[in-house]
C-alpha cells in the first residue's frame, strides 16, 4: 500500500505539536493548535487521532487525557559526544 501525503491540515497539526509540546514535557493544550490553524478543537483531536494511527505521533497512554489536553511521548535528543580534551 502506498503512502498517502499528508493533508495540508494534518500536516500542520503535526508540525504545531511536534514545536509545542516540548515546551511541557509532552503536555500540550490542544487550543494552541487550534490557534494556529484556526479550526475548532473537534477537529484538531480528530487529526491527532489520524496521525497517531500513522504512527507520526505518539500518545501516553498512561497519562489522563482531557478534551482539551493530551500527553505526547517525544523522541529524545542523542547526548551530544564529547570528545575529551587532550591532556597538555
């Protein structure tokens, strides 16, 4: 099966919670998002939803999840190498 673009709100979506939510350490208020692309909080959750099940999202199942607030598991940052300093 191939792969279906992204729908140009879907994508948005994406790129709004992917900047947001590391502000909160995964908390993100679904209404920043839709600030950001001006549509109503049905819709932003249901494009969550889409996206979770394309697996471009990650949702805490652990966390409590309200209407408005959603807890997304983040990649994490590799730790930057540090090469040692040469001894002089």
């Amino acid at each position: 099966m191939r792969d279906v673009p992204l729908s140009t709100f879907d994508d948005a979506v994406l790129r709004s919670v992917l900047a947001s939510a590391v502000e909160g350490k995964g908390w993100l208020d679904l209404t920043i998002v839709c600030s950001r692309t001006g549509r109503m909080l049905p819709d932003v959750r249901d494009a969550v939803h889409r996206l979770v099940r394309r697996r471009l999202l990650l949702l805490d199942d652990k966390a409590p999840h309200t209407p408005r607030w959603m807890k997304f598991i983040l990649p994490e940052a590799p730790a930057p190498k540090v090469e040692p300093s040469p001894v002089v």
